[in-house]
C-alpha cells in the first residue's frame, strides 16, 4: 500500500492483493453480500420436491461455484461480460450431472449428503448455452426462489440492477391476489398482463416483465421449470426467444454492467451505498476501463485509485 501510494500506482497493490493467497478472504463475503446467499437460508428448498439439493449438498456446491468463478474474474481479470457470457463452469460432478439434466430425479438420503471439497471442482466447457456466467448459476437461481416456485420478478429485478443498472424503485404496496380477482389467468404471462393494468405498478412492468418471463425457464433450485413457456417477448422492440437470445442481448450493455459491478464493489468496499457523490469517481472508473472492455481486475484497481490512493 505504502509503495502503491507512494508512486500513485494502485496496480502494484491490486495486482498485490488479487494474486494474494488470502484474496478469497474478500472475494467469499463480497460474493454472498453481492448475490444475496442469504435468502437461500431465508427460503430453503422444499425437502420432498427438491430431495436432489440436500442429497448433493448443493447448498455448499452453489457457495463454492459462485466463490470461484468470481475470484477468477478478479485474478485473471476477465471482461465483465463473462458474468453474462461465460462459455465455461467451475463445478464438481454433481453440478455438472445437473446442469446437463443428469440425475434429476428425487434423490433421498439428506445425512449422507457428501462434504463439498474446493478439490472437487474444476473449469469446464459449457455443454449447454444456457449455462454459464451467474444468470445460469444454481446460487443465483435459488437465492431468487421461495423454495418452491421461482420468482422470476425478484430475478427479472435483480437483472435490472446488476446488469443494466436500472434499479427498481421500492414496490407500491398493492395486494396483487386481490388484483387478480375476477381475472382468469393462468400462465405468468398472463398475470403479469394483470399486474400491469393497475397505474401503480404498469411502469416497473413495462421494464422487466419480458426479463421475468424468459428467467422463468428454471426452477427454484436452477433446474429445468416444467411450467415454462417458450413463446418469445420483445425487449425494447428486440424480439427474445429463449434464455441465450436474452444472454445476447445482456451482453451489450457492458459498459451499464461494469458501472452496475463497480458501485457493488464500493459498496462493500466502503460499508455504505453509493449514491450522488460518487457519479464522477464511477464516470472516471468506467473512462479508465474502457479501453480494454471493462476487466473486472482493471475495475478493481480503479476503484482503489479513486477511494483508497
């Protein structure tokens, strides 16, 4: 720090830090405060329809996948992108029969659940493009879960803020199941249609409905949702098919992504939330990032630039 200070080089202290062997020490708390690991606990797994998630412990196994495929973004600075567009996967053999739709059926057996090793897991290339990057990751898809049902509006919300960086303002306080009385709906497309007749709640729709019905594609646990339909949504006039369609088109809002990722970091970084004062710090960051498509290594060492040198 003296040196980096010293020399107004705040890469030789992050280049210091992420190849740190302790630099999981900050990358663990700062993944479950960023994905909201919490909310798993909040909201387990049904244990008689998702057996398979305590059979494999998949409650460590998501921990651990989203741990490590953070902290290689930040060793090997990777573009922020790949949080959208990854084409590999750091999982063990019980998330990689999963993803790929192996083994799915109801497992029993909840105390020989095995003890999830870090040893265990290993990169892979993604076998099917809809996994890969956080929006496919079991740990996002369960901490936006019930336990029962996926929300895909909580998904479709928290989509909006770390990718687009388009927070949401606090929802209206509307009781949605008296809303819907009288309206025969069924499909969540069709509740959605609802929801957005009533004035109070028609702007946040219009914003991430379309995101809510394609994220609908998993379950609560991140496998294969049964009730999904596939029929297309349009996203600012872009005609969307299915979940890669949706990776694509996330994909070009880099820039909004990397700007979304680096008030996270401040954020835990600094204790507190950003807010107006920090605009200038954020427009110097993502100028300084740029260049060389916003790596979240370099996003990184602009922040200590900006708040610690």
């Amino acid at each position: 720090y003296s040196q980096a200070k010293k020399s107004r080089k705040p890469q030789i202290l992050s280049d210091y830090v992420r190849k740190h062997h302790n630099f999981r020490r900050f990358i663990a708390p700062f993944t479950y405060q960023w994905l909201k690991l919490g909310e798993i606990k909040t909201n387990l797994p049904d244990e008689e329809a998702f057996s398979t998630y305590y059979a494999k412990n998949f409650e460590d196994a998501y921990r651990v996948e989203a741990e490590l495929f953070v902290e290689k973004l930040f060793k090997e600075n990777r573009p922020i992108k790949e949080l959208v567009t990854a084409d590999y996967q750091i999982v063990n053999s019980d998330l990689d029969d999963f993803y790929k739709g192996v083994g799915w059926a109801k497992l029993r057996g909840r105390d020989q659940a095995p003890i999830v090793s870090e040893m265990d897991f290993a990169v892979k290339k993604v076998n099917d493009a809809n996994r890969g990057g956080i929006l496919g990751m079991g740990a996002f898809l369960t901490t936006t879960g019930n336990g029962v049902d996926p929300l895909p509006l909580r998904r479709a919300a928290w989509i909006s803020e770390n990718i687009l960086d388009s927070p949401l303002p606090t929802p209206p306080d509307v009781d949605v199941e008296l809303f819907e009385a009288g309206h025969n709906v069924k499909s969540l497309r069709e509740r959605l249609a609802v929801h957005a007749e009533n004035p109070a709640c028609n702007s946040c729709h219009k914003r991430i409905d379309s995101l809510a019905i394609i994220m609908d594609r998993f379950d609560t646990i991140g496998g294969d949702n049964n009730h999904y339909s596939r029929d297309p949504v349009k996203i600012n006039g872009e005609k969307i098919k299915d979940f890669v369609e949706l990776k694509q088109y996330l994909a070009k809002y880099e820039k909004a992504t990397a700007r979304a990722f680096s008030k996270r970091l401040i954020e835990y970084m600094y204790g507190r939330e950003t807010g107006v004062q920090d605009e200038s710090k954020l427009d110097a960051i993502l100028a300084e990032c740029e260049p060389d498509g916003y790596r979240v290594g370099d996003l990184y060492t602009a922040v200590l630039r900006q708040y610690f040198l």
